[in-house]
C-alpha cells in the first residue's frame, strides 16, 4: 500500500517556475518574460547603452537602492 510521493515532484516544478533563468543582470530582480533576461524594458535599455557607448556606467536614473544588494559596492576611501 505504497502511494507515489507527489509531493516532491510538485515542489521542484514550482521551484523550476519561479526562478527559470536567474534573475536580472542590470538589478539583478526576477527577470519578466517579454524583455528576457531583463525585468523591464529599461534594464535592457541600460544594458543597451552600455555596449553602445562600449563602458559599464550606471545611468542617473537608476535607482540607487538596487545598488548594494548583489552589486560589489564601489571603491570607497576609509578614513
Ligand atoms: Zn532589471
């Protein structure tokens, strides 16, 4: 009387669902499926621009709370 343990399969699916390809490379947030691997259409402006211009510079109107969550903080001098 053994039943087949769902309950394993059903929590891995769910998981694979909710982080499918890792997260946004600009804000690193949960990347939306129509601007892949983006979360929004401006991440991927900024990423844009950045080949573009052909350096890495953070754009004015990001927001600068989604600095210091994943992002190494920058070079500051200690005092
Ligand atoms: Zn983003």
């Amino acid at each position: 009387m053994t039943k087949p343990d769902k309950t394993t399969d059903d929590a891995t699916a769910r998981d694979k669902a909710e982080a499918p390809t890792g997260s946004c490379p600009i804000c690193k947030r949960a990347p939306e499926a129509a601007y892949r691997p983006f979360c929004s259409k401006r991440c991927a402006n900024v990423d844009l621009s950045r080949w573009l211009s052909g350096n890495y510079v953070i754009p004015g109107d990001e927001p600068a709370d989604t600095w210091d969550e994943d992002t190494p903080t920058p070079p500051q001098y200690e005092h």
